[in-house]
C-alpha cells in the first residue's frame, strides 16, 4: 500500500495544479531534480555508516513486498508442536524443525531439542528481537534524515534558481520562467519529504512493531512448550496477541 498513497498524493497535486492554470510540463526541472535528490542522498550518507545505507536499501523491499506475518498460522503451528512435545517428547519435533524456514522459530526449536535451559532460550532470542528492532530502527532514521534534509535542498536549489534569476533582469521577458523554475526545487524537496521519505519511515516503524509482535508470540509459544504445556493452555496463552 505504501506507493499506492504515493500515487494517490501525486495525483492530487498535479490535478489541483491543473485546476489552478498550471501545466505538468512546468514541474520538470533536471537541475532541480539532481540538486534535491543528489544533495538529500549525499548528505544521508555522509550521516550514517555504510553498512546501515546498504541495510536500508535491502529493506527497500519491504515498501513494494510488505511483510506478511499471520498471527493465526504461527499460533496453530505452536499449539500443534506443544502437543506432538506433550505427547511423545521434545526429540519428537527434530526432523519437523529442519523443515522450517523462519530462522527464529528454527533456532528456538533447535534450542529445545538440543537440550538449552528455558532462561537461555528467552535471553538468546529475546536479544535477537532486540537488535533487529535496533537495525529496523536505523532504517527509520535514514529515510527521517532524508525527510530532514530534502527541504533544505530544495531551498539551496531554490537559490541557485533565483541567482540565475538575477542575472535575467535585464530581459524581463526571461525572468518570470527563470524565478518560477528556480522554486521548482523547493517544491521537490518539501514533496519528497512529505509524500516520500517522512511516510516511509512511519512505515518502517509499523514494520518493526509487526515483526517484534510476531517473534514476541512465538517466543511465548516457545516458552510455553519448553514448560511442557498443554495445548489447551498454551492456545490461552497465546490469545491476546491474536485479537490484534
């Protein structure tokens, strides 16, 4: 859904600067262009470490593929394991644990039949929800500093417009382009800000409490089947985190 509102918001301004007497065409401005986005990229680099722009570039994705987390399915999945444990032992579920491709759950199970304490279990994983919730975090921080500085970019382009401006006033005839043109980069950089970088990481912090809720009920369901619980109680356990 993210670019659909993009998209959405796009729509409206051009629409609305066709309703005022403007023309699409009136929008396109290379220069401006270069200024804004070159100017907020390079200045998001020089802010954050390598690795956390390569990181953040990989979380790209997550904006045209959204994460797909079903509470339900990972509830029945615990439920499931807890009573196939209950029934015939934790050496039970070995061969069911290679088959599973989410390497949280894959290493909490493993954990189990390999014979961890429940108390290392929870510390392990709950500092793997911990650091990935700090890496998601840094993300969130790259595309609000992009959202920082796109705006002053565009003032900065808006400028250089408007020098090229001054350097018009003796043919009048130019100059009203020239000082309409010159605002072109203020229009990029607040736009981009505020349909691009700034909703995107309110995006990415909905990502982070998505997959911290996800990997917090399946450390629970995890908890509950080291304890050896019942399927019946298990499933009461995990029910708060299904009503949402």
């Amino acid at each position: 859904m993210s670019f659909i509102g993009v998209i959405i918001a796009l729509i409206f301004i051009l629409v609305g600067n066709l309703i005022e007497g403007g023309h699409p065409s009136a929008l396109l401005d290379l220069p401006a262009f270069m200024i804004v986005i070159g100017g907020t990229i390079g200045a998001t680099v020089a802010q954050f470490p390598f690795p956390v722009i390569v990181a953040s570039m990989k979380r790209f994705k997550w904006l045209m593929f959204p994460l797909r987390t079903n509470l339900i399915e990972r509830a029945e999945m615990l439920i499931d394991i807890a009573a196939n444990v209950r029934k015939n032992g934790l050496l039970s579920i070995e061969e069911r644990v290679d088959q599973i491709d989410d390497p949280f759950l894959h290493k909490g199970l493993q954990m189990l039949v390999d014979g961890y304490e429940k108390d290392k279990i929870i510390e392990v994983l709950e500092k793997e929800i911990e650091f990935e919730q700090h890496e998601i975090e840094q993300t969130i921080k790259v595309y609000e500093a992009m959202g920082g500085y796109s705006p002053t970019m565009g003032i900065v382009g808006a400028v250089f417009g408007l020098i090229h401006a001054m350097g018009l006033l003796d043919a009048p005839d130019k100059l009203g382009g020239a000082i309409a043109v010159a605002f072109v980069a203020t229009i990029y950089g607040v736009a981009a800000a505020n349909i691009l970088f700034l909703p995107f990481a309110n995006r990415y912090k909905a990502f982070a409490h998505q997959v911290s809720f996800f990997k917090e009920l399946t450390l629970t369901g995890l908890i509950g089947i080291s304890d050896g619980e019942s399927p019946q109680r298990l499933q009461a356990h995990l029910s708060p985190y299904l009503k949402h």
